[in-house]
C-alpha cells in the first residue's frame, strides 16, 4: 500500500486516540458528579458529547475517502473497517456519559443519598477496559484483547451485585425509590460501557487474526 494511506491510518490513529481520551473524560465527569451532586454537570457533558460526535463524523468521512480512493484489501481492509467500527462504539459510549450526567443530577436533587461503594469500583473497571482495548487496537495485541473480553465477566458480577443492592434499598426505604431508580440506570449506563470495551476488543481480534469471535455459540 502507497505511503499516502499509511500516513492517512496514523491519521486515523491519532484521531481514535484524541477521540477515545475525550470519551474517557466524559465518563469520568459523569460519574464524579454522582460524588459530588452536580446538577449543572448534565448540560456540560451534552455540550462536550458534541464534540465526540464530530470526531465521529469526521471519522467515518475519512474512512470512506480512504476506501474510494485507494481500495485497500485483507488486512488494510480490515484496519479500516474496524477504525469505523471503534469510532462508532466509542460514541455511544459517550452517549452513556450524557445519560449518567442526566440520571446523577437526577439523584442530586434528591439531597443526601449514599453511592454503593463497588459503583466505583466498577466504573474504574469499566474504563480500564476501555483504555486498555485502544491499547490494544494500537499495539494489535489480540491476546490483550481476548482478556479484555474475559474482563467483562468481573463487570457483569457487579452489575448483578450492585443491582441487587439498589432493589433492596428501595425495598427497606420506600422514599428513596426515585433516586434508586436513576442509581438503577446509571448501573445499567456503566456496564454497558464494559460491552462496548468488550466490542472494541472483539473487533482487535478480528483485525490481527481475522476472526469474528463476538459470537462464540455460533463457533462450537
């Protein structure tokens, strides 16, 4: 392949990067503001998804321009491909970053109202996973992806964990419903964050060994 498109893939790089860092700062944010009882955080988060939103478009555009222009196959195809792939996930999961904003102002206007201590726990988890899944992307480190995906498991004990945590609350305070249920979404938000790590890890996998594993039972 010329040196055009190589320059236009560490383009590409730099851009999952930029983007991939914005995404992480959104979701960190969202989350302090559930500590913290920010309300006005919502709106700021909003503001900033739309700068994720670009990143996207411009993305796609540029992985499109690519494709036209110099038709790239097997593994150059398969680079592309995923970069639009990433960048997608890496939107919603920005996506996610607003709905938790939304849901910690929702809590937040409720007054005093004490976090599971293991949220943290797996939101860090979560984001790791997110982190290291770029890395991973970046280094072509399919055996780093394949344990992000096992990561996910730890992620879905929480979840069920801290889920069960919240219905019981609600359960025992019967005032408290409406803030657990927004602590209900926000569970839900940041696991979904785990499963689109996870996807991104998937689609490493698929880029360095050009196996689509995102559906295991289909392969036994």
């Amino acid at each position: 392949m010329t040196i055009h498109f190589v320059n236009e893939m560490e383009y590409l790089h730099r851009d999952i990067l930029s983007m991939c860092s914005t995404v992480e700062e959104l979701i960190h944010d969202a989350v302090d503001g559930l500590n913290h009882g920010r309300s006005e955080l919502a709106q700021e988060v909003s503001l900033r998804d739309g700068e994720v939103d670009r990143w996207d478009i411009r993305i796609e555009e540029e992985c499109l321009k690519i494709l036209a222009l110099y038709h790239p196959v097997a593994n150059d195809l398969r680079r592309v491909a995923v970069v639009m792939k990433i960048a997608a996930e890496l939107e919603r999961v920005a996506d996610l970053a607003v709905s938790i904003a939304e849901r910690s102002a929702g809590i937040a206007e409720h007054g005093e109202f004490t976090m599971p201590s293991r949220l943290s726990q797996m939101t860090e988890e979560a984001l790791s996973m997110l982190h290291d899944s770029i890395d991973a992307f970046v280094e072509e480190n399919s055996v780093a992806a394949r344990l992000i995906c096992k990561r996910d498991e730890l992620v879905d004990k929480l979840n069920r964990e801290l889920i069960e945590e919240v219905v019981t609350v609600m359960k025992r305070q019967p005032e408290l419903v409406e803030p657990s249920l927004h602590l209900f979404s926000v569970i839900r938000h940041v696991e979904r964050v785990a499963d689109h790590a996870t996807n991104i890890a998937e689609d490493v996998v698929y880029l360095v060994e050009a196996a689509i594993i995102r559906h295991p039972r289909l392969h036994r």
